[in-house]
C-alpha cells in the first residue's frame, strides 16, 4: 500500500449463521453455515473497534481505499491484503440528471472508479486476502462477467490460480479480462445459476475454494465498506433513498450489515435510508418475493436482460435482501430493457459519463419511483453506478457516426456533420 504506516487490525471476532445465528471460529475456511446451508456473517467485537475508528481518526488515514476499515474487515495480518486501489470512490453531485429525474438531491456512488471497471473489487479484494490468510491455494467462482474479471485480477494480485465459470454469452471484455490476468475461463451454456452448479461440482473435486456470492462470509465484507464510505461522505448522517441494482444482493446486505455496526459503534444514531433493490423485469425474483410478503425469492424461469450482473435467478443471500428492504421500509423495483437502455444513454448524455446497463436499471427505477410519488423530489437520494458501461455491448440504436475522408474539403458539408456547432 502507498501507505507507510500498517493497516488498522482487525477486530474480527468470529462467524455467525444469518438464519441459525450459530456462531463459528473465523480463523478457518468457511462457506456456508453446516446447520441450514445460509450465508454466515462475520460479527467483530465493535467495542475494541470503536476505540479506534473514530471520525478524527479515519480522517487521517488518507490512503489505503476500503481498507482504511481495517478494524471492520476480517484480514488480520496485513501481508495478506491484496489492494489494487478498491474503495473510497466519490460521492458525486448529479444535478441535471437529477433533474431529468425529478430530483433536487441526487447523488452518485461511483463504483465503476474500482480497479476493474465494477464494484466487484470490493468483495473479491476482502475474499481472496482473507482466503489466501486462511491458507487456500486457489479459487473458482461462477461469475456473470465482472466478478469473473475481478476474481482473475486478485487473484493474480495474490500469486494464486483463478478459474472462472462464465456463461457464453458473457460480455467479452470480462472473459478478456480474465484470460489476460491469467485465469483458466471455461464457457458455460446457460446462466450464472447454472456455472454456479458446475462450479461447487469442481470446487468439491479439486480443492479450490469457491467465492460465489455469499457462499463464503467476506464478499459481502468488502462490499459493506459502500456502506461505511456513504456515512462517513456524507458527515456521519445516512442519505433517505439508497438505490442498487441486485443480482446476489452482497451490496445491500452489506451496507445493511454495515449501518447496524456503525450504530453500534455509536457513530451513527438509528435512522437508516430506505433500501431499494432494483432488478429487470426479465429477471425480478426478489421483487416478486417483496410484492408476495414472501420471506424467500423462488428461482426465475428464463431469466433476460443485458444488465448482466442482475441476471441471477435465484440468490443464496434472498433472505437477507428481503430483510433489508422490509426492515428500512423500502422496496423492491422492476424496470424494462427500453428503459435501462434510455437511462443509461440518459446518464452519459447528462453528465454521468458511460455507466453500466445496471447502473441504467437505477436510474429508471428512480424515475418510476419519483412518478409514483414514492420519492419526493427534495429526499436526498443515492444512486449506486457500480460499474464502467465499456465493458458491455452498447445499448442498442447508437445512432452510426458518418464517416469523411481524410482529405475532405466540404466545410460546409464537415460542419453540418458536426451538428453547426452545437447550437443551444
Ligand atoms: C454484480 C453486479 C451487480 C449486482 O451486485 P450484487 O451485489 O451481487 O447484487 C450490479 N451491477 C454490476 C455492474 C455488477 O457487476
């Protein structure tokens, strides 16, 4: 780390079942809780924690990304933290496109800053250190696309091999990514539920330690540390609206679970915004859950959209994400293919630069929640862009640029091309 000084230590204490609420050593590997097949969580104890993670305090550690929570993360030696720059990306103003949506508040987490081009980072950068101190020797994940490359760069980071299990189709920077930092990428015909399924079957066979979402305890951890960024960004007070888009959900479990420590911690009090998961509406489990009071998402049958890193049928943390949304008293969102691609073009035209069709899915869902007056126009609103949009096929009917020779002399011809510079 550029950082001269170590990282703080963790106060990692042990790990708990999220359903059973058994608890368990964390000094070894662990996936799911053995009781019921949940997710377990990682508890720390947040009085020695407090002691040190103190506003003040944080503000001095200037570098070191996410990893300036070192307390509230679980590596404990810090040899063994891989950071290649995760963490601590800005919490930007959007006023137009505010606007555009009918928001006098808007703010925009910008999670496509993270190495990797996605916020992926985040979780893989906790999982692969935390791993690689517990002693694992290689990892395997199933992976949409952008944790398949963020897998690939940590573990490389790590010195350890990667295999990833993408579905075929994939955006190809991903696999790119991917192959060029060295990971075995096996193509899979059909979804991510699917390359979930084969993976766990190699992942018994070989040894390699599966990272899948929520299957391990510390994804979640490094995504947690939006939520610590968000409160510290905005002076120790939490934002009305949080808005994410949700695949596996680790991101809203995690900020979840970081509000309730931070409370804990005494640095924030108990207000919390309200949580809302968006999805597509070719692949909505969890809103279909919300809408039915159900305490579990029943998996989506032929699941579609090209917001790929919300192309996840069935999620292992449902329960979790539910939990969320009901205890903030938020909600859960679909929005359609048209519109993701209209507000991912909206974004950059408006000045969000080229965000994700994800990040597209966000910005729709607000646009629908403010027409529906479910968010007022003064709320102070945070929108998730958790990733690049370069990294994905375009959003479909960009207009094809003309194309002149290199020696042509039609001014006038060049500067109606050019649009007669850009008239008001
Ligand atoms: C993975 C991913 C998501 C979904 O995140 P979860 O925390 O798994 O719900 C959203 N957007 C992008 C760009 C992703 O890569």
């Amino acid at each position: 780390m550029a950082d001269s000084r170590p990282p703080p230590s963790s106060a990692l204490a042990h790990l708990e079942g999220s359903a059973s609420g058994q608890t368990y050593p964390a000094d070894r590997l662990a996936r799911l809780d053995p009781v019921d097949g949940r997710p377990l969580l990682a508890r720390y104890d947040l009085t020695a924690a407090a002691r040190t993670i103190t506003p003040r305090r944080l503000a001095a550690r200037r570098t070191g990304g996410m990893w300036r929570w070192g307390e509230l993360l679980p590596v404990r030696d810090p040899v063994h933290i891989v950071h290649l720059g995760e963490g601590s990306t800005p919490l930007l103003p959007a006023v137009r496109l505010g606007r555009a949506l009918g928001l006098d508040r808007l703010l925009i987490k910008c999670e496509g800053l993270n190495p990797t081009g996605s916020f992926k980072a985040r979780g893989m950068a906790a999982a692969v250190s935390r791993a690689a101190e517990l002693g694992a020797g290689s990892f395997i994940a199933p992976s949409a696309g952008n944790a398949g490359g963020a897998l690939a760069a940590y573990g490389a980071a790590a010195g350890l091999p990667v295999t990833v299990l993408m579905p075929v189709d994939a955006p190809a920077a991903n696999r790119e990514e991917a192959l060029v930092c060295g990971a075995r990428v096996v193509l899979v015909e059909g979804l991510i539920s699917d390359c979930g399924r084969l993976s766990r079957l190699v992942a018994a066979e070989t040894g390699a330690f599966d990272v899948s979402t929520l299957a391990e305890p510390y994804r979640v951890e490094g995504k947690k540390t939006m939520g610590l960024e968000l409160a510290e960004d905005l002076g120790w007070k939490l934002p009305d609206v949080v808005v994410y888009p949700t695949g596996g959900g680790t991101g809203l479990v995690g900020m979840w679970k970081a509000f309730a420590e931070l409370e804990t911690m005494g640095l924030i009090g108990s207000a919390r915004p309200r949580m809302v998961a968006v999805q597509a509406e070719g692949c909505a489990p969890i809103v279909r859950a919300f809408a039915a009071g159900a305490d579990h998402a029943e998996p989506w049958e032929g699941a579609a959209t090209r917001a790929g890193g919300i192309r996840v049928p069935s999620a292992v943390g449902d329960a979790l994400i539910l939990r969320a949304l009901r205890a903030s008293g938020g909600t859960a969102v679909a929005v359609g293919e048209a519109e993701i691609d209209a507000h991912q073009r909206l974004a950059g035209r408006l000045g969000a630069g080229y965000v994700s069709p994800e990040s597209g899915a966000v910005l729709a869902a607000i646009a629908d929640l403010v027409a529906r007056g479910w968010i007022a126009p003064d709320e102070q609103v945070v929108a998730f862009d958790t990733g690049v949009g370069h990294k994905y096929p375009p959003p479909p009917d960009l207009p094809a640029p003309p194309v002149v020779p290199a020696d042509c002399d039609d001014v006038e011809r060049l500067v109606a091309l050019t649009g007669g510079g850009h008239e008001p």
